[in-house]
C-alpha cells in the first residue's frame, strides 16, 4: 500500500469503529488495570465466556493492590472454569511486584510492563496503546487473520517463524495519533467482519485495499499450517471416602492447572484395570491404601493440546496416613466445603453427581 492508501485504510477503519463497536465494559475505562485484566482475559478466549467472568473478577479485586493481597486460590476460585491458569498466576505475580517494586503502579512503558510475569509481546501492546496511548501494535489471531487476507501473506498464521511478518504489516497500518482505537478496530474488525469462516466482505470499511477481497481470495487466507491431531489420554480419578469426608489434593503450582484442586488418580498403564490403576496412584501419589466400591462415571475433556477420557471411582479409605513421605498439600472435605475450592472443568463434569449422592444418602 502506498502511503496514501495507508492513512485512507487508517480513516476508513477508525470511522467504522467508532460507530460499529460492541459495547463491552472494559471498552468503558481507561483504568489500565480493568484494560489489563480484560486483555489477559481475552486471550485465547470468546468475549462471551470473559463477560462471565471479567465483571466477577474486577468486583472481587477492584485494583492491584487488592489482587496483590489476596491468596492465589481466592484467585483460581474466581477464574475457575476460564481455562489457562497460569495466566492467572502469573497476574497474582504481577500484581505483587507492581506493589513490591513499583509504588503500585502499573507501568506507562512498554519495556517496564513488558518485564512483569505473563506480560508477552501482544499483552504489553495491548495495554500500552489503550490505556497509554503508546503506539505499539498488537497482534492476535483475529488481527493476524485481517492481515494475512489484506496482504496476502502467504506464511502459516500458526508457526512461530510468521509472528515478524504479520508484525511488521502491523506496525505499517497502526495509527500512532489513535493507537489503542486503531488495535480495538483490527481485532473487531476480525471478530465481527473478517470472521473465519465467512466473512462479510461486502460491509467491510477496509475492502478496497484487501488483496483477498480484491483477487476473490478470501478463503485461501490465512494459511494454516496442519497440526497433528492431538493425542488422548486415558485416566483414572478416585473419590476416596473416609468418615463422611473426601480427599481432595492441590496441584503443584507451576504445572498444567497449577495450584488447582482434583480428587487423586493418574493414567492407567498397560495390562492394567481402571480400578488397578485407581488403587495404584493413591497408593503412588498419597500413601493410602484404598479399595474401589462403586463405579461413579466416565468424563471427557479437551485441553488445548490434548484430551482426556476420565474413569471416576468410589473408593473406601482402609489404610494409612496422607502424603506421610510426599509434600502433597491435601485436604478431608465434606461435600458442602467442596465449592470453596477450584478444580479443574474435568472435575467438574462429575462434582454433580457426588452432589446428588450426597443429597441421596441423607434422605
Ligand atoms: Fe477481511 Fe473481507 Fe475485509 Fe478483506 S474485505 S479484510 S477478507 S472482511
């Protein structure tokens, strides 16, 4: 695009979203705490699924200084069910070396909030352009995919060796009199225009200087490089039962679902039962020995880069002490207790059931 063609694109965009945006609540501050949570939020995330929870989480810990003091379970509490945990780790992280390091303040420079735990290239644009109006471009999916049809990028939107391209192509359209209407408007622009799958070129503000468009391209772009098909596993979980209480263990912290709780058990191996497999990772993983009563159910769940079939069991406590030789933080809770504490979504597809055997068993 010529210079000419750049600032007309940048007009053309900017006027269509001042008058085509979604009205959502963090589009509402300038508070770039709100503006940072959101965008964490947003990553690899519907905005349907964030409007469930960005409002719980700023009413819970309305700044910093109040993320920054709570435990990190009260944390996962409120983002349960909103997947990738460790980004909100790492803004419990954050928030803390905001007050520690920083008077309490978050950042006005790119390189300063650039350096904080969970901050990568697209959240330190993000939050910079819009709540500081610095000119830096951020480049999500949906913005990726507005760039690879305007230009006709050739390079794969999902390998790692693209991310330079689409940045520059970034960096070249980015308006820096308006940088953070200028970002808000790609991402828009691709979550309601340019979507995946047909996207309404007919309405789109930028269509006169889309190579897609203009060539009848649209659905060769973005290039996608094919991924493997994810593999799945096969686990067990065990509810063991002990004086009308159920042991419950906490995930270590700086692993997958880091600092959540889950009822114990692991991955059945070969020539083994589901209920081998339940006694053996108790015995393996908690130092109790435990017997299987019941079969409660089968779960499935997907995570990004695997699934997993999910085998849950009763079990009866029968011998020894918990994590008498492992540091496993645990606890005996009873069914009523089992909502202060975050699980998994995995989890949570049986939780009910143990509910209504609860109910069941007091009728
Ligand atoms: Fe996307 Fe169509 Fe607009 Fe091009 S013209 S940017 S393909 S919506």
């Amino acid at each position: 695009m010529t210079s000419k063609e750049i600032a007309q694109f940048r007009k053309n965009l900017l006027a269509w979203f001042k008058t085509h945006h979604r009205k959502l609540p963090w589009r509402e501050t300038k508070e770039p705490y709100r503006i940072w949570i959101s965008e964490v939020m947003l990553q690899q995330t519907q905005v349907k699924k964030v409007l469930e929870y960005y409002q719980k989480f700023v009413d819970r810990f309305p700044d910093v200084q109040h993320l920054a003091e709570v435990n990190l379970q009260d944390v996962l509490k409120i983002w349960e069910g909103l997947g990738s945990y460790a980004r909100a780790r790492n803004l419990h992280k954050a928030a803390k070396v905001v007050m520690r390091d920083l008077a309490g303040e978050i950042p006005s420079d790119y390189t300063t909030f650039r350096k904080l735990p969970g901050v990568g290239e697209y959240i330190a644009a993000a939050v910079q352009s819009i709540a500081f109006n610095q000119p830096y471009a951020a480049v999500d999916g949906n913005v990726k995919r507005v760039l690879s049809r305007l230009f006709l990028t050739d390079s794969p939107v999902n390998q790692s060796t693209a991310a330079k391209i689409f940045q520059a192509n970034a960096d070249l359209l980015l308006d820096r009199s308006e940088p953070g209407a200028f970002n808000q408007a790609m991402m828009e622009l691709g979550a309601t225009v340019c979507r995946a799958t047909s996207p309404t070129c007919i309405v789109c503000p930028v269509n006169n200087f889309c190579g897609a468009f203009q060539t009848a391209r649209q659905r060769g772009f973005p290039v996608r490089h094919k991924s493997k098909p994810i593999p799945e596993y096969h686990l067990v979980a065990g509810i063991v039962h002990k004086d009308k209480r159920m042991l419950i263990t906490q995930r270590k912290r700086d692993g997958l679902l880091g600092g959540l709780w889950e009822f114990p058990g692991g991955e059945i191996q070969a020539q083994e039962t589901a209920g081998q497999t339940c006694v053996r990772e108790i015995q393996e993983q908690v130092d109790l020995s435990v017997e299987v009563i019941a079969y409660l159910t089968r779960v499935k769940h997907t995570y990004t880069h695997f699934k997993i079939v999910m085998d849950v069991f009763r079990c009866n406590y029968q011998s020894g002490d918990v994590a008498l030789n492992k540091p496993v933080d645990y606890r005996w809770i009873t069914i009523d207790q089992i909502d202060q504490f975050p699980f998994p979504r995995s989890n949570h597809k049986f939780i009910p059931l143990l509910m209504q055997g609860e109910e069941n068993n007091n009728e």
